[in-house]
C-alpha cells in the first residue's frame, strides 16, 4: 500500500443514510477513504440500504489494488438515535429502557438488530454508550441524559447492559464501538453544537470509568473517544487530543489494543477553532486510529495534513503506519476479507 492508500484508512467520512452514494464513491476514489458512516435518518428499509452499502462496498473494493474493504458504520443505538428505519428494522427502544431490561434478553434483541444491520451491510455500529449519567443532572445533561442514551446511573448496571449489547451485536457479525471515553455523563454542553465543553471531576480512577474498563477486558473492538476537556486529566487538549488520555490512560493504563475512533471532527462546534486538517493531525498524534468527519468536505484538507506530516517526520509517519494497521486488523478480524 501507498502512504496516501495507509492514510485513507485513517478516515470514516459521513455518507448519506438516504442513499445518495455519489459523493461518497468519489471520495473512497480519489482520496482511498477507508471507512463510511451512514449518516441522517432513513425509512428506506434493510432491503434497499443493503443496496446503498453493496456499491461502496464495490467503490471501495474496485480502487484499492488489494480489494480493501469498507467499515461501514451507523448509530443504531435505540430511542432518539436510531439512523436506520424502515422495511426489516426494528424500532429500538432507547438505551435507558434497555437499561431496564433483563441483560438475558438484552443480549438476544441486539442479537436480533445486529442481524439486521447485518443484512443491511453494516459491519460496525457505533455504540453502546457506555457514559454514566447521574439521575439528578440527566435532565441538564444534553449529550446524553436529554436524550435518554444512558443504560443508568450505576457503574456496574452501565457496564453489564454494555457488555450484554456488545455481545448480542458481536454474534451477528456487527462490531460494537463503546463511547465516549471519558465519559460525558456529567457535562452540560453537546460537542456537537457546544464549544468548550468541559468535564470537571472526571479522573484517572474514577468509578464512572469502570465500563469502558470492564467493555475492554470483554475485548470491545473499538472505542470512541469524547472531544470534550476534561481538567483534571488534562486540562490543556481536548480528550481526542490528548496523548495523556488516549495513549496514557486507554492504551496504557485500560490496555487497550484495538481501534480509537474519535467523536466527529467535521462538523462538532466543539472542535471548530482547530482548522479540518489539524485536528486531523492532533488526533492520530495523540494515539487515535480513525478520524470521524460527518462532514465530508474536509476530507481533502484532512487527508492533506497527514500526508504532509507522515512526509517529513517519521515519527509521525509511524503512527500512521500503526493506525493503518489496527483498522485492517479490525476489518481482518470482522471477516471483511473473505
């Protein structure tokens, strides 16, 4: 593989629930994107998004000299973060009231909407939340509270409703990703449309980090990484940013090995005073794996930061090169290759 082809499997760029592949195609062509994420809402059904992911599948497949795949990703999540809907899709409920359910039979309903997803060509879903959320700011909470995404307010509840997801979605064949590490139960503001958003108890021990640790010694393939502050484990980057939290904290301290995907860096308020290909570059600096952009006109500006960065600075080029490889790895280990 070229440098530019390593590069564009550092990238998960926004695609159109709704169908409109175009876009799409031309970027996975000329810039080697590796990863898509459906994005918006869609009643189109499992029928006709199967054949949404089948041609960037085949876009994907006809440009790369080896045939790489796709990681195709949603937020199937339950409640008001469901992307998908239509013909074949069942209505999740949201996360709080699978949070009141059996974990027995949570693990077999996700089971069933990971067959779904996997019928539709979705290969990764991008949850469970594993953010712990006090019941006396879940109201005041906008991330996640407001819009009831958290399975409770118990650590160890969180964690096994986490885990029971994971493992209903791993059985059919869709790759689970736990967010958002650190956790954003105990913010006020949305990244998204917030900035400065800023988490001011969060540390190193903290009981509120006990699913992501538990969700990584079940073997969780990825994790998404919060792009709010979090001041008592290091107050100057936000955590995507942060080599402090994302190499010291969930690679060396939570051992994980596996994929860091960050929350949005196209679009996210949160985010918006670092130009597109800096925040890029910041990222994958810092020890993260595959850059999350719903807005796919900054793919350009992205993708030509880091290949001028991993140009003349081979430490950085290094980087690259392990991030690459753990996205393969998690195709690999997906089945995406046979």
């Amino acid at each position: 593989m070229s440098l530019a082809e390593r590069v564009g499997q550092l990238f998960m760029v926004g695609s159109a629930a709704t169908g409109q592949t175009g876009p799409s195609v031309a970027l996975i062509r000329q810039y080697h994107v590796g990863s898509v994420i459906l994005t918006g809402r869609s009643r189109l059904g499992v029928a006709a998004t199967a054949h949404t992911t089948a041609v960037l599948q085949s876009a994907a497949r006809s440009t790369s000299p080896v045939g790489l795949p796709l990681l195709i990703a949603t937020d199937q999540e339950g409640g008001m973060v469901q992307v998908l809907g239509g013909p074949g899709f069942s209505v999740l409920p949201s996360a709080l009231q699978q949070g009141a359910t059996a974990v027995g039979s949570l693990r077999g309903q996700a089971q069933a909407w990971g067959f779904e997803l996997h019928a539709a060509g979705v290969n990764v879903n991008l949850a469970p939340v594993m953010d712990v959320v006090p019941d006396a700011v879940a109201a005041s909470n906008a991330p996640i509270g407001a819009f009831d995404r958290q399975f409770g307010q118990d650590p160890a509840d969180v964690a096994e409703h986490g885990l029971a997801f994971m493992a209903g979605m791993d059985s059919a064949g869709v790759s689970s990703t736990i967010k958002h590490f650190p956790g954003l139960g105990r913010v006020s503001g949305n990244p998204d449309n917030s900035s400065q958003v800023t988490d001011d108890v969060t540390s190193r021990h903290d009981a509120y980090l006990e699913p992501f640790a538990t969700a990584i010694k079940a073997g969780a393939p990825m994790v998404m990484v919060s792009t709010a502050t979090y001041r008592v484990l290091d107050p100057f980057h936000p955590a995507a940013f942060s080599a402090t939290i994302l190499t010291g904290i969930l690679r060396g301290g939570l051992g994980f090995t596996g994929v860091i995907i960050s929350d949005d860096l196209g679009r996210a308020a949160q985010v918006s005073r670092w130009p597109p290909g800096q925040r890029a570059v910041d990222f994958i600096s810092a020890g993260g794996d595959l850059v999350l952009t719903v807005e796919p006109t900054v793919i350009s500006q992205m993708t030509a930061a880091v290949l001028s960065k991993a140009g003349h600075d081979p430490a950085f080029r290094a980087q690259v090169d392990a991030a690459a490889l753990r996205v393969l790895s998690a195709k690999h280990a997906r089945g995406l290759f046979s």
